[in-house]
C-alpha cells in the first residue's frame, strides 16, 4: 500500500471540503488568504467586517472562521463574543489574526473566545496549517465526546 501524508487521509476521510469564513476589512487580505485556502482544497467565503460575519456564519455554518480584529462597524473581538454567544455559531473555532500582538489584544481575542491568535503579517501557509491543526482538534474532540456518550 502506497504511503499517504496523514492530511490527505483527514482529507479523504471529510464527505466535503471544509468551509472557512475570512473575515477582513482588507480586500487584498481577504483575496490572498482566500485564493491560497481555495488552492488547498478549501470552500471559502468572505466577510469585510463583523457585522457581515456574524450575518453569514449564522446563515452558512462555516467549519472555521479567521477573523481579523481591528475593522470598522464591529470589531472582531465583538464579533467573536457575538458568534461565541449564539447557539448556532458558538462551537465554530474561531483564528484570529492581527497586527495589535502586543498588550492585551491577544488576551482579549482569546477572552472573546478565539481559540488560535495569529500576527500580521501572516502567511497563507500559515494560516493553512492553523486551520488542519484545529479541524484535526475538532474531529479529534468530537470523537471522544461521542465515544464518551456510548459508554456513559
């Protein structure tokens, strides 16, 4: 039998892509990370702040979201509490990704509920592995929970 890297396997194994919402109040951001994420495999869908973001993930049910911190209108560090805080979006992981690393933004995204804080610049590739580790944690902890639930 033939070797298969262990994220082809996740890979194989999922019925459908995996869906991510990118969430930025730059175009160029949303198209970089959007591009490269749709190149690995990835259904993508954007938001240019967190008003649109909390409107879409209520709608579509992404698998993840990336949510930049600092935009117009509603901030990510809201949004991510608004999303966290509804039934219908609260087990969505949420990578946040800013540029305000020092202080307590990090502390604040992950008080919010953001489960991975990353820095920008940040590359795509970055954010893909991100992205595999927390689907990997997600599968990983939906398995136990439902071994659990037999067993209990």
């Amino acid at each position: 039998m033939p070797y298969v890297p262990a994220t082809r396997v996740i890979d194989a194994a999922a019925t459908r892509p995996s869906f991510v919402l990118i969430v930025d109040d730059s175009a160029d951001a949303r198209a970089l990370y959007g591009e490269y994420l749709e190149f690995c495999g990835f259904r993508v869908a954007t938001a240019r702040d967190g008003i649109e973001a909390v409107l879409v993930a209520q709608q579509d049910l992404p698998d993840i979201i990336i949510m930049d911190l600092a935009m117009p209108r509603l901030d990510g560090w809201e949004a991510i509490r608004e999303l966290k805080a509804h039934p219908r979006t609260s087990g969505i992981p949420v990578i946040a990704v800013s540029a305000y690393t020092t202080g307590d933004a990090v502390v604040r995204a992950r008080e919010a509920g953001a489960e991975v804080c990353l820095a920008k610049p940040c590359l795509p590739s970055q954010v893909a592995r991100a992205i595999r580790a927390l689907l990997v944690w997600r599968r990983t902890a939906a398995t136990v929970e439902s071994g659990n639930r037999e067993i209990g």
